[in-house]
C-alpha cells in the first residue's frame, strides 16, 4: 500500500476525529418515496458505499414543503422522518464512516408542479437564467423567511435524533441561502437584502440558528458545514471575491467549508485574466482557520494527493465512487489497478445505483459519468461550469 496523506485520519474538530480524509460529495439519488423517506434502494446504495471514505454526506434534504427541488428527494422537514433518516444514518456509519446530512431550501430552483401546484418562492422575485425553463418565483416575505431559518433548525434537530454525525448546509448550486447572498436573485431593499453585508444576513441567521440547535440537542463532536459554489456565471451575480469574503466571515462558525465545482484545477470563470486555481484562493485567504474540502473531477490517487497539495484539507469524490464504490479500500490493499473509471449501462445494477437514479445520470449527466458507449471526449470542467453545479435540467 503507497503510504498516501489522503489515507491518513483528520480531525475535523476538537474531539472528531476521521479515519481518512477522503470525503464522499452529496449526489442526488432522486429515489426517495413520493414524501421524502428513504427508500431500501437508497440504503443499498449507501450501504456498498460505507466503510471506504472517513465521511459521507448525503443526497440533500429540504427543510419545508415548499423548499423541495425536485421528486425522490430526501425530507427533513417533519419529525415523522425521523425513523426514515434514522435508517440512513445507521447504514452510512455500520463502517465507520462518519455521516452527514445535506439540508437545504431550493427557493426558485423548483417548479410548482414539484410543489404541488404551489409558487416557487426566493429572495426577490427573479427568474433563474438555468435552466432555460424556470418559473418566475414569489418574494418571500418576513415572516416566511423567519420560519425558513426555523426550519433549518428543527431539520437539524432531527438530525441529531436520527443519529447523524453533522449536517452540512447547502448554500451552493444556486438554492436559496445562495440566492439570498446573490446580487442576481436578492433585490431587496429590507434588512435582507442591498449590499453584500445585508445580503448575508439570511446565510448568517441560519448558521446561528443551527449552531444554537446544536448546542442545546447534541454534544460537542457534531459537525456543521457549509457548501459553496466560488461563482456564478449569470451577469451580476456572485464573484469569486464575493464568496471569498463569506467564507472568511462564516470561517470561525463552521466546522468545514466545502467548495462546489466540477474540477479542482478550476480557475475563475468570470475572470480570464486570473489564472491562479480557485481552491488555491480559498487556501490562502482562509488560512487553515477552517477545513475546506477540495473536489471536482478527482478520479485517481494522484488527483487526490493534488488536492491535499494544493492545501484542501479533506477530498471530495463524487462521480469516481458511483463508478468504484470500493475506491477507498481499493488503495488501502494495493489493488489500485482494478479501480474501475468508466462505467458501462449494465454495471448500474451492480454498483447499487437505484434505477432512478440511473436515469438521471444517463440523462443529465451523461457527458460527466465516463460511459463505456459515449465515444466523445470527457469534458473538462476547469474552465467551464459543469451540469451538477445547478444548470442541468433535473428529471420532474
């Protein structure tokens, strides 16, 4: 076995310690029953997946009944879930991997037919540029933001009781704690809403509101972190500064910070001139003051041991463990040759990937999955935005 740094365990706080610093990245299962509970296939998958990274964090969970983003999606908001995420939580750590679950509220990535007929709602009313598709979204108003940062505490709360190690609060690929921080989606002229510091206040009253949750329903070891994306690509949205200088204000009220961008040689998209990796960035600007979980088309050893170079201290995989779900324990014997990187259609059923799901991926995400039968060329995401980054058009 190569004595690799990404094998070696990492203490991702004071008294939680994992056994590795491979970390597997959310991925939508889209296999969930029709409310929100965890469906057997969706135990398998996980299953076969446990074990092998030092943490898993799951496909994401809405908080509210109108933050759902799309059908056969984790629910986290009520507590007849809570048996249903107890299930997962068990599976995910039998092994040993620490488990973790992502909640969020989509806002205007949705549609009312996912919401019952009900009207998309966001910061402002604007319409997302991506996909082509997207409905004209409500402003929320006052009260109803308050209970949406209520609700991400009582999901985090059911976390606790469900037995999951941390959650992990998704303000990336363009859901609403992203929306409330973007110039492009955020309009307001209220104490949400106006400059970059106003913009933040609805991320930074939901990290409190979990914190204070945390503090009074688990102990010590749980784990908060918070995902990203460095940019947008819309006109006048988030900057690669803007996300800079958020990550260092929420640096010192999370555990982790975990970026969201299809390749880890990533450098700006907005700004050419600028050729410096965009993890590098985070690197320096956060200056160890907080983990940061580096990832993004990572496929082989040496992917990883770039991104704990560059100076991430964990690494996310997300695609490489749908096609080698043993990848881990695959390096850990030495057996680094029979890691699988391409995947055939057939494979699927095999690899545990629910059927749902499978759809998806040949659907949405065929050019990202390595298929044995598409003869083009993988695409290279450092220069673009890749289809999971929140502009694929996601099965309804």
């Amino acid at each position: 076995m190569n004595n690799y740094q990404f094998l070696e365990s990492f203490e991702i706080k004071k008294g939680t310690r994992l056994k590795n610093r491979i970390v597997m990245a959310p991925m939508t299962t889209m296999s969930s029953f029709y409310n929100g509970m965890v469906t057997k296939d969706e135990l398998d998958y996980y299953a076969m997946r446990s074990g092998g990274p030092g943490m898993i964090i799951t496909a994401v969970a809405n908080v509210s009944s109108n933050g759902k983003g799309f059908e056969g999606e984790f629910s986290a908001a009520t507590d007849d879930m809570i048996p249903s995420l107890s299930s997962l939580a068990h599976t995910i750590k039998a092994h040993d991997s620490k488990a973790v679950l992502q909640i969020f509220h989509a806002g205007r990535k949705t549609f009312s037919r996912i919401l019952g007929g009900v009207q998309p709602v966001s910061s402002s009313s604007v319409k997302a540029e991506y996909p082509a598709n997207s409905e004209l979204p409500r402003e929320l108003e006052n009260d109803e933001i308050e209970a949406i940062i209520n609700d991400f505490g009582e999901a985090t709360k059911r976390a606790i009781l469900s037995g999951f190690d941390g959650v992990e609060l998704h303000g990336a690929n363009t859901y609403l704690l992203q929306q409330f921080y973007s110039p492009h989606s955020n309009k307001r002229d209220d104490k949400w809403g106006g400059d970059k510091e106003k913009r933040m206040t609805f991320g930074l009253a939901v990290i409190n509101k979990v914190r204070a949750v945390i503090k009074e329903y688990a102990d010590d070891s749980f784990i908060l972190g918070y995902r990203l994306s460095p940019e947008e690509i819309e006109k006048t949205g988030i900057t690669l500064e803007d996300s800079l200088y958020f990550a260092k204000k929420i640096s010192g009220n999370v555990d982790y910070i975990h970026l969201s961008m299809g390749s880890y040689k990533r450098t700006s998209l907005n700004n050419k001139s600028d050729q410096k990796l965009i993890l590098t960035h985070f690197v320096e600007t956060l200056e160890d003051s907080v983990p940061i979980i580096g990832l993004g088309s990572v496929e082989d050893p040496t992917d990883a041991s770039e991104v704990l170079k560059i100076g991430a201290s964990l690494v996310g995989i997300g695609r490489e463990l749908l096609r080698e779900p043993k990848w881990v324990q695959k390096i850990q014997s030495g057996d680094e040759e029979s890691i699988r990187k391409n995947i055939s259609y057939s494979d699927m059923d095999d690899l545990g990937i629910p059927k749902v799901m499978q759809q998806s991926l040949i659907e949405s995400f065929s050019n990202v999955m390595n298929f044995t039968t598409n003869t083009e060329n993988s695409e290279d995401y450092s220069k673009e935005m890749a289809p999971m980054e929140g502009i694929e058009k996601k099965l309804l």
